[in-house]
C-alpha cells in the first residue's frame, strides 16, 4: 500500500523543453518569484507555506526525508534515525533518543549543542500560539492539542484563565502553580543525556518521526543563546508564560533568524516582499551549488512571466490557467508534481463582531448577521452554486482532480464514492429560499470573500461564488476582494472571515493531519469557523478524530475517516474544490531541481545550480 501511494504522490513528468541554451545571467544566484511573502522568519509561530519555504534552508532539523522518498528518513542534525532495532525507540514507543552530531555551528558561530534541541522544544510548546503549528508536538507528546487544554488537565484552570493577552498574571499566586507545571509536566519530556536529546511521550503516537524532518519547519532547531540573547524565553521555569501566544510581530524572531543550514538569513525586505539568503559557507554538510537565493513575492503575474522570459527570474509561480501564456517561450522548460495538497472552502458559524466583512451586520440587504452561515441552509446553498467542473477543467486546465473531502486521493481514509455536492444553481435557490425562514431570498445579503492577492484561482474561485449567487437573487451582494498573504491569514485566524478559501500542504503524510486540522474544534482551520462551529465539532467530531490517531488497525482507520467526511457533507462543514497538480515554469539552466510532495515552497534551494 505504501508503495503505491509513494509512486501516485511521486509522478513527476517534464512537458516541454527548448533545445537551445540562452547565456546563463547571474549563475551565482538563484530567483525564484511567487506570491505572497513571509507571515514570519519566527519557526514556532510560522503555519504558511511562504514562510516554511524560507524557513527549511535557514534552520535545519534532527531528520529529513530521504529525498523524495515519504516512507524513509535520513539524519541530519541527529546521527541516527531511531528504531526498535537500533534501541533508540524503547518503552513500547514512547522514548525517543536522537544522537546529536557535534561540530555544527550556527551561522553566527555558536557551537550547536543538544541543549539547542530541547530549548526549542520546550520553548515552542510554551508559545503555542493560537491556530498555529504546535498542536502536532503538544498532541504527540501529551495527547492533548493545546498548551491551554494541557494546563487545564494538570492544574484545573486553563492558562487563559491565568494569564492576560500580555502574559501577565491574572492572579500572582498562580506563579507557583505555573512554575511547577513546568518543572512536573513539560521539562521531564525532552531532556539532554549526554550527547543525546530524548523524548518521552504518554503513550505510543506512531507519527512522531513524521512531525521531525526537513520541511517540518515549526521543528527546525533554535540557537539558544541567540533567542534568549534576543529577547524570547530564557529557559527558567519561572515566568515562561510571559511567552505564551505571543502576538506575531511581538516575537523576537519575527523578523530575524540564526540557523545551521545551509543558507544564512541576510535580509526581509518588507516593500518589495523580497527575502535574501546567502550561502553559509561554514556550513557543516555539502555546500550549496547557489552562492545567493532571491525569494520574491510578485504578485502580478504579467511581471513574472515576463521576467522569467527575460531571465531576470529562473523560476517563477504560475497557476495552471497561465499554462498556454508560458510553454513555448524560449529556453524554458516546466515540470509539474501532483502534491499531497487540497484547497477547499470553509464558513464561518460565528463571525467575530469586530469583523469589516460583514456590512450592516444584519440581514437587511445590506449585510449578514455575524451567525450567518450556522443556518445549514445558506452553507448547502453556497456548496450548490459553485461550477466544480468549471474550476478543474476551465480554470486548471484539467491539473487537478476533486476529492469528496478533505482527504487526498491515495491516501488512508480516501474514498472516491463519498457523497459529494454538485453544480445545481436550481438547488441552491431552494436552500436560499429556505435560509433563516426565508429572510435571506425575501431582504437580501451582502457578504465579502477574500482571497490572498497574486492567487489567481481563489480569485477566480471567489468570483464564481459572486456570478452564480448574484445570478439568482438581484438582492444578493458578493464584494471579492483582494488582500496581502499576511493579511489574509490574519483576518481568517482571528475569525473575521464569514468564509475562507484555503490550501493545505501535508505537514506529514497521514489523514489525521487534514481531518484534525479541518474539522476539529483545536484544529487550525476548524477555531477559526466560530464558536458555534466549535461547539458542534466538540460533540460530534472531536471523539471520532481523537479514536482513529489512536486506532492502529488500518481498516478500522478507513472506516472512522469515512464516517467523519460522511458527517462532514451531511453538515455541509465546507467544500473542497480540487487537489492540484502543481505546474512548474523554469529557465532551462535550472539544473538539480527536484519535486518533493511535501514540501514548502518550489524549489529546493541546497541543490539547485545554473548550467546549460
């Protein structure tokens, strides 16, 4: 079964190469244009594919995948991969031991140690922040989801209730309290012995490895002195809260970095959403090909096709519809990858009050109430008019396909023959019709869907939505608008968005990481759909997702995630629109270019270089 998932997520095939070589410009520094920039350079904040393809050639981490191959791991800050049979997984899986290497630097000189393993750990389980990645460490290690829920289990209160959004104490006595949280519950799991960091977990999690490797960026490995150096967590026990779910631009490393890869942070250009990395020449492993990365956020897809033609980019972002605008220009060649990814759209029961989106605020034809889309029959409504065919065939160019749910085909959990909404602008006017007791077809709405600007499918997505919906009602509004990356994933993180348009690349190949991170009240895309939403996936969801990670039985497996996408289309919990096969326009000098399913960004920056 693995092999065969393995080959499905490894097709990689070249469409079209030019014979004829243009002379090499800049053959020391490597261009890549996309959209979007960083949301942060902060690891333990970082959720966003823009910021882990920065991130991974900056920091590196314990173990990598062995290439391309999902099913194999090789070493890179450790020296081992633990086993069974090598005696570094012991305790019926629950210890984990990673020999650390020596003779690592940092890139401003600090000598790596173990003691850098277990500070980042533990000091990016004490910053939790909200919908961001930690959930995956705190739920291996603790089987809880959150530092809050953790807190509340060992001390009875949850932190929120401790703490204030400064980090203050609510209640100075609870310093004690917390003090010896930390002492009891979180320094004893990953603990230095010798030359070794070991990890205990609470019980058997069979993906812990898979949250470890290399392009598992929220696990990229900090320098200790330099983060306490700069203002984060000092590594006492006393005050650690102080640094739970500090706000983005509060942390330290929001906008620097110190890492061992192979490349060193040298600049974040903010108005140009350009990054720079240079080659780390003291790096300890084979030196990258490429002495300088430009990682550019450009928008406007004339400027990056046109200076990818000109040879001023060497690779460059383009959505499939772009395809007939770019496969016969000169010295170019495009590769393409099918990604464990799904983009799907998801509404929001209870909108924050605060949020811009919403109009009047009620349903006068000006506006939705904040509740909006808890009426299951404006979501079944929405799910009725958008043209899925349309999108896939029209808009892709046939690069995709439409999984039922959330789940990507060739994974566990994946069923073809899942229900699944349809094209039906007839069915949707009798949902509208039905919708809040017939206020919504009687006073009308009006409601804005956002989209990340640069990302030419949403936009397209989103404007679907506006045609069909407006077609069948002239009371019905949809503003589309525009927004930068950052802004985007701020305002759908803080719950502002009545509904999202949202990609998801496996953070590791699994169904839980797609089902927990959709439909669970903890995960990242399920807080933001409301408090409604939350409550509703805390009775009906939260259980069934919490049995099948547990559950070792693979039929069994199949048979949960079956019946949670089953609930999740009889409670239209959302859409999703298509898996993609992601296209890849490059210079023909671009060589050492590899495809990695799983993998943030585009291009694989250690071993790419420029020859003809």
């Amino acid at each position: 079964m693995k092999k065969i998932l393995v080959l499905t997520w490894l097709l990689v095939f070249v469409l079209g190469i030019s014979v004829a070589f243009a002379e090499i410009k800049n053959p020391d520094t490597y261009v890549y244009l996309h959209i979007g920039e960083p949301d942060t350079l902060d690891p333990g904040y970082a959720y966003d594919n823009a910021s882990g393809e920065v991130l991974t050639y900056i920091y590196e981490n314990l173990i990598s995948y062995d290439g391309v191959n999902l099913q194999k791991f090789i070493p890179i800050l450790a020296t081992e991969i633990p086993t069974v049979e090598n005696g570094l997984i012991q305790d019926n899986g629950t210890t984990y031991r990673f020999p650390i290497r020596e003779g690592v630097k940092f890139h401003n000189g600090n000598d790596f140690t173990p003691e850098d393993v277990e500070y980042t750990f533990e000091r990016n389980i004490l910053f939790d922040p909200a919908n961001g990645p930690q959930w995956m460490i705190i739920e291996a290690l603790f089987d809880s989801q959150t530092l809050d829920e953790l807190v509340a289990d060992k001390i009875g209160t949850p932190l929120t209730e401790m703490v204030d959004e400064n980090g203050n104490l609510i209640n100075p006595d609870d310093a004690a309290k917390l003090i010896e949280f930390y002492q009891q519950v979180i320094d004893p799991v990953i603990e230095v012995q010798d030359n070794s960091v070991v990890f205990h977990l609470v019980r058997p999690f069979a993906p812990f490895l898979y949250i470890l490797p290399k392009h598992a960026y929220w696990s990229n490995i900090l320098d200790k002195e330099t983060c306490v150096e700069w203002g984060c967590w000092d590594g006492n026990a006393d005050g650690w809260w102080k640094h739970y779910n500090v706000k983005k631009e509060s942390s330290p490393i929001y906008d620097k970095a110190n890492g061992t890869g192979p490349f060193k942070f040298t600049e974040w250009d903010r108005t140009q959403q350009k990054v720079t990395l240079d080659r780390f020449d003291g790096y300890w492993g084979e030196k990258a090909k490429i002495a300088q990365i430009i990682d550019w956020g450009i928008d406007e897809w004339g400027t990056r096709r046109a200076m990818l033609e000109a040879g001023d980019a060497d690779q460059i972002y383009m959505p499939a519809q772009y395809l007939d605008q770019v496969k016969d220009l000169k010295d170019l060649k495009i590769e393409s990858g099918k990604r464990i990814t799904v983009t799907a759209f998801h509404f929001n029961w209870t909108v924050d009050k605060t949020s811009d989106f919403l109009g009047s605020g009620v349903l006068d034809g000006n506006g939705i109430p904040a509740d909006f889309f808890s009426d299951i029959h404006c979501r079944r409504a929405f799910s009725y008019a958008f043209d899925y065919d349309t999108m896939i065939q029209e808009v892709l160019l046939g690069y995709g396909e439409r999984p039922p749910s959330v789940i990507p085909s060739g994974m566990l959990g994946y069923n073809a023959d899942l229900p699944k909404f349809e094209f039906d602008l007839a069915k949707a006017e009798e949902e509208f019709k039905k919708a809040w007791d017939g206020k919504v077809w009687e006073n009308g709405f009006k409601l804005t869907l956002l989209y990340n600007t640069g990302n030419d499918a949403r936009q397209t997505a989103c404007e679907m939505f506006k045609e069909n919906i407006e077609s069948l009602n002239p009371k019905f509004k949809i503003d589309v608008q525009g927004v930068q990356w950052p802004n985007y994933l701020d305002a759908y993180k803080s719950g502002k968005l009545p509904a999202f348009v949202i990609g998801w690349i496996a953070d590791y190949p699994d169904p839980h990481n797609f089902i927990f991170t959709y439909f669970h009240s903890n995960g990242v895309y399920g807080g933001p759909q409301g408090e409604a939403y939350i409550k509703f996936a805390q009775e009906n969801l939260n259980p069934i997702i919490e049995a099948a990670i547990s559950e070792t039985d693979a039929t069994k497996r199949q048979a949960m995630y079956e019946e949670i996408q089953k609930i999740a289309y009889e409670n239209v919990l959302g859409l999703t629109f298509y898996q993609e096969i992601a296209l890849f326009p490059m210079r023909t000098w671009v060589q050492g270019w590899e495809f990695n399913p799983i993998q943030s960004g585009e291009a694989n920056y250690n071993g790419i270089y420029k020859a003809e």
